[in-house]
C-alpha cells in the first residue's frame, strides 16, 4: 500500500465517476474551488495497491491563529459529506479482506495526520460507508447524522400513494393554479432568500459566500438552480439541486409567503423530474434539524445514516468554542454570506 498526492484532475475525476459512493462534491473543481473560497490548503490523497487506486481521500489544512485544523469537508461550504471514497471492487470484497484495506488506509492517513499535527480534525463520510471504529480506537469521537432518500426505483404512483395524506390534498390544490418551474444558474434569488434563513443561530447547517456558489453553479452544469412562480411571475419556492448520480436537493429556502404550497410542490415536481430522468435516488438534506426534518418527513423517505469523526486537543477545543459563538455569528453580521 502507497499513499500519494494526486496531480492528475482527470484520474481524479474517472475515479470519482466509477465509485459508487462517489459525489459531485468529491470531483477535482468542487474540492479545489472549496480550498479556495475557504482559505484551506487541499491534499487531494489517494491509496494504492500496486498501480491500482482503491481509496480517495481529500482533506483540507488551515492554519487559524496558530490552531492547525483539517476537515473533510471544511465548514462554511453546504457539504453534508466527504471523507473517503472506496474503489467499486472494494464493495464485493469479503469481510475480512474489507477490514484489512481499511486498516491499512487508515495507518496511512494517520501517518500524514501526524505531519500536518491537527490541533482539530473533523471528517464526515458518505451515507454508506458504516465502519469508522479505526477512528474509534483512535479516540476520536463519533457523531450519528442523518439524511432522507427516496427510492425512485419504484413506479411513482406508488411514491404517491406513500406520500401523507394532507400533503397529497396540497399538492392536488395546485395542480390547476397556473404555477411555472424554471431550472437555470442563476443564484440571485436563491441565496438572498438562504442568507435569511440562515442568520437563525439555531440552524447548525452553515451559510454558503455568494462567489462560492456562483463559481460550483458555472462549473458543473449538474448543478441546477430550480425556480417557482405564480401565474403574476412571483417566486413562491426556490432550491438548488445537484444531479449527478443521484438527485440531491441540496440547498433550500425557508416558507416564502404566498397563497401556494410551495416549498411541497416544487419537491413533488423535483421527484417527479428526477423519477422521469431515471435517477434511482432522490435525497433531501435537512433530516438533522427539527423542523425542517418534520416538513420533509411527508414525503416519506427513508432516514439514512452518515458518520461524522472528530477529535481535538486543549487548543482545538477552544478553536471549536470560538467557531461556534462568533464566526458564524460576525459573518451574518458583517453580510460575508
């Protein structure tokens, strides 16, 4: 087993493509305009055996105030999760060859961990990949996260059909009100909408720079921007989706006011479209707050599990503390969103 730096965008990207579990997030442009836009140095890492890659793994350094920290993915990006992504054949191997692999890929990220000497580290893997107790036995805490999925493999009568009662008797009431969907790039609308929803302190999702956004929006066409009027060209719902692998509503707007259900039909329409495209999973983010977990449970999804690691020293903690009371705070404050 060898670990390396990876320079080649397009052997980055042919691997991200091939991995079941890779996401748009994991692709070379994603990860290299986050390091940007956050100020992180990127170590784009993959493992081999022999010339065969069968593990990614990027992680972000920064330097704050003399506090070393390395995330995956860094905060203040919308990135549910990243952390490693695993070869296709590494999912049909046998148990025992899996936890071997895994060990390895572990030791070797210990290894470069201990160059870059975190003071705080913080990753979160993809839904599906379950065994993090390397990491446990490394004494770094574990925290369970969530996310809904919906199969879209099923006939979409059947999806219908499951969908809460009261819900269904919205969605029929706007079926005639003249509303229009439009998908572009243009993030104006959405992120002034996002900005306001996310200087509530009690949201723990972090807010996305507007510059940030625009340059993923440019850069992959898989990012759409869905809009929904009214019969007068108001906006009465608006989200971003990414649409690579699965559907992945990814950024949402809190209730606009208006005489329409909007925010429950412009997610119906979305499943429709992505069930129409051929997509075999539709996945809503939100399934870690209270109440836009409540919302979004109508549409009867499935909770799906995701891991998040994370260990710290004296200094780390503190770093943690002062994130947590004022950054996010002074960025709202000072419109840095």
């Amino acid at each position: 087993m060898a670990l390396n730096i990876v320079e080649d965008r397009d052997a980055w990207d042919t691997f991200i493509d091939e991995s079941p579990s890779g996401l748009l997030f994991h692709r070379w442009d994603y990860l290299h305009l986050t390091a940007k836009h956050t100020n992180c140095t990127l170590f784009p890492y993959a493992i081999y055996k022999g010339d065969e890659p069968i593990c990614v793994f990027p992680l972000f350094w920064k330097r704050v105030h003399g506090i070393n920290t390395v995330f995956s993915p860094p905060p203040l990006t919308v990135i549910p999760h990243l952390g490693c992504v695993m070869n296709t054949g590494f999912y049909s191997l046998k148990r025992s060859k899996k936890e071997g692999f895994l060990r390895l890929i572990v030791e070797d990220i210990r290894g470069e961990l201990r160059d870059l000497s975190p003071n705080y580290l913080s990753i979160a893997f993809v839904p599906g990949f379950d065994d993090i107790r390397h990491y446990l036995w490394d004494r770094c805490d574990a925290r369970v996260r969530y996310t809904y999925t919906i199969d879209l493999v099923r006939p979409l009568e059947e999806i219908w059909n499951n969908l809460n009662s009261k819900l269904r008797n919205k969605l029929k009431q706007e079926l005639n009100a003249g509303l229009r969907l439009e998908r572009s790039s243009d993030t104006s609308k959405l992120h002034a909408f996002i900005s306001d929803r996310y200087r509530d302190p009690s949201l723990d999702i972090p807010p996305i720079k507007r510059n940030y956004l625009d340059d993923l929006v440019h850069a992959y066409p898989e990012i759409g921007v869905y809009t929904l009027y009214d019969a007068e060209d108001e906006v009465v719902a608006v989200v971003a989706a990414q649409e690579y692998k699965r559907f992945l509503l990814w950024l949402g707007t809190p209730r606009i006011e208006s005489a329409h259900a909007g925010n429950e039909y412009l997610q119906w329409l979305l499943i429709e479209r992505a069930h129409a495209e051929g997509y075999r999973t539709f996945e809503n983010m939100g399934a870690n707050n209270p109440g836009p977990a409540l919302f979004k449970s109508r549409f009867n999804p499935d909770l799906t599990m995701y891991f998040e690691i994370e260990k710290k020293d004296t200094l780390g903690a503190v770093s943690e503390w002062a994130y947590i009371t004022f950054v996010k705070r002074l960025m709202m404050a000072t419109g840095r969103v």
